[in-house]
C-alpha cells in the first residue's frame, strides 16, 4: 500500500513532525515551525470530515434517500465546508489572541 500524498492523516502527521522539530528547539522556539505545526494539526482532521460529508451526500443519492435528507445532497457539502471553515478561522483568531504580541518578525 503506498501513501497517499492527499491523505487528512498525512497532513495531520507532517504536524506532529512540526511539533516534534519544536521541541527539540526549546528554548529558542521559531515562529515558522510554530506556524507549521499549528496549521497542520488543525488542518487534518478538517480535510477528513469534509471528504466524509462528500461521501454522506454520495451515499443518500446512491441509496435515492434525499427525501429522508434533512439537507439537499446538492448543499450537503458546502454548507459542512463552510462551517468547518469558520470553525478553522475562529480557531485561529483564539490562538492569535493568546499570543497578540507574536509578529513575523520574531521568527530566528
């Protein structure tokens, strides 16, 4: 089985690769690395729910449920995406409000 190079799982572990590099800077941690390992962590499991929200709305057509559907096949997927990429970005915004005082120029 060879790996897959747009594998959620293989962003996720490209993340903890980042994290890995991170602690074994301490204590002069660099905000690239940071940046990396963050984004990457959170970045994974997104890409995995919205490729099962892709399948979900293929799995009702196959099956000919979309009466059952609580929302059409044709808006299944964007509207999934759309949360989870707000969610991505308030995620981001609380991460960046633990730390207001970290620029791009305080990587080393």
């Amino acid at each position: 089985m060879s790996p897959d190079k747009n594998n959620p799982r293989s962003v996720e572990t490209l993340g903890y690769v980042g994290r890995a590099i991170a602690a074994k800077e301490a204590p002069d941690f660099t905000l690239s690395v940071y940046i990396m390992q963050t984004l990457l962590i959170l970045l994974g499991p997104a890409l995995l729910a919205a490729s099962i929200y892709m399948i979900l709305a293929r799995l009702i057509r196959l099956l000919g449920a979309e009466k059952y559907a609580l929302i059409r096949t044709t808006w299944m997927t964007k509207i999934f995406v759309t949360g989870d990429v707000i969610s991505f970005m308030a995620q981001g915004a609380g991460e960046f409000s633990l730390h207001p005082t970290a620029t791009l120029s305080s990587d080393g």
